[in-house]
C-alpha cells in the first residue's frame, strides 16, 4: 500500500457521489431535471445520507450492543447477506461506484477498533446468493488476513502527509461552506431538504400523517451536521 501516491486514495475534495465520472453524471442529470409538482421538495444530488443510525449499525453488526440496535432497526431480524457489511472493498465498491442508493462515509471505529471486523459471537449472518457464509469482514490483501494490522496502516494512511495536506477539503463538505448553497450545488454535495436541520418546523404540520413521515424520515436516514 503507497501511501506516497495520490491515486491510492479517494478524492477528499469530492462528496463518495462523486468519485466516479459515471455516477457523478447521473447525481448532476438528477439535480437538473428535478421537478417536485407539488413545489414542496427542492431539486437535490442524493436521496440517502452519508450517516444513519442504520448505517453505523450496520458496520458495527457483529458486536454487542450494535447487533441488538441492528436487529430493532431491521424488525427483528438481520438483512439479506447480499445487503450486509461483509468486504472492506465491497463496501468501497458500493459507497463508490455501483450504487446510486450508496453515499456512506466512514465511521470513527474503522481507525482503531479491529474487534468490529471479527464475527466473534458467531452470528447466523447468512449466506449470499453465490454461496458464501457471512463470517468475519473481508480485509484488502495488504491487512494479511489480521484486524489489527488493518487498523494500523488504516490509521497510518488517516495520518499521512497527503490526508493531512486534503483533509480540510472533506471538513468543508462535511462541515463547512460546501454543505449547503450555491457552493454545494458546485461541488455536487446537495442532499434531500429534509436532512439538513431547520428546513421543516415538524410542530406546525397539521397532517398526522405527512407529520410521521416526516418525523420517520429524519430519524431513518440522519441528518447533516450543524454548519460550521
């Protein structure tokens, strides 16, 4: 693993939407061709978050108390194993690449707690459609098959000289002026009006029902951090 090159690493200027020219194409053809007849939802790049309950659940699946929360936030029961967290590059592959539904960021955990990566309470996960068992996370082949030496060059690449020369890049998507406004729309960072905080007053909705939803959705699929 090059932590010299450029090219080992994703762009940290660009939101996981637009780190492929293919998709990026379409998250810009969605946001142009927006209609809403209602005019109630304006035009955005993604319909999912970058960050959910579920979505931290989902990576901390095989460790307590997370396979509970997991298990609540499903219905009871875990997802099919073609949707669960299982390979490291898979994982990459998807947020991406290949799925138009699939935005997440990284959570904290994969930079120092190798016990994550390991089914060791041996949970029934399933099997895929081509037949593997769900077992322990599938790690690159520069991790050697070990955890602990997966969060160790994680880490060391978190804290290389060209993270620490791009990562304020990612804190201005994330946290800074490119997370709303006319500098989001420029950087294709523009998501779904009801995950930002203050865009909806959910105590004046007078439809029971549209209030639920509402209230369903943000709970569901997060919302984006306050501005800073």
């Amino acid at each position: 693993l090059d932590l010299t090159n450029p090219k080992t690493f994703r762009n940290l200027a660009k939101p996981m939407g637009a780190q492929t020219e293919d998709r990026l194409a379409q998250y810009k053809k969605r946001y142009k061709d927006w209609e809403d007849p209602n005019g109630e939802t304006p035009a955005y790049h993604y319909g999912t978050h970058y960050s959910s309950a579920m979505i931290v659940a989902s990576y901390l699946v095989r460790m307590e108390p997370f396979t509970q929360i997991f298990l609540r936030l499903q219905g009871g029961h875990f997802d099919l194993a073609d949707r669960m967290f299982h390979s490291v590059r898979e994982a990459w592959y998807s947020a991406s690449k290949h799925n138009m539904a699939d935005v997440k960021e990284l959570i904290p955990e994969f930079f120092y707690l190798p016990e994550f990566l390991l089914n060791s309470n041996n949970f029934d996960l399933g099997c895929k459609q081509n037949g593997p068992k769900l077992g322990d996370v599938i790690l690159p082949p520069w991790a050697k098959g070990d955890p602990r030496e997966f969060i160790r060059v994680h880490r060391e690449a978190l804290e290389c000289d060209f993270v620490s020369a791009h990562l304020h890049e990612w804190i201005d998507l994330i946290f800074g002026y490119k997370q709303q406004g006319p500098a989001a729309v420029e950087a294709v960072n523009v998501f779904h009006h009801l995950f930002y905080e203050g865009q909806v007053d959910i105590y004046n909705i007078n439809d029971p029902l549209k209030e639920t939803a509402t209230i369903g959705f943000i709970n569901n699929f997060g919302q984006i951090p306050k501005q800073v």
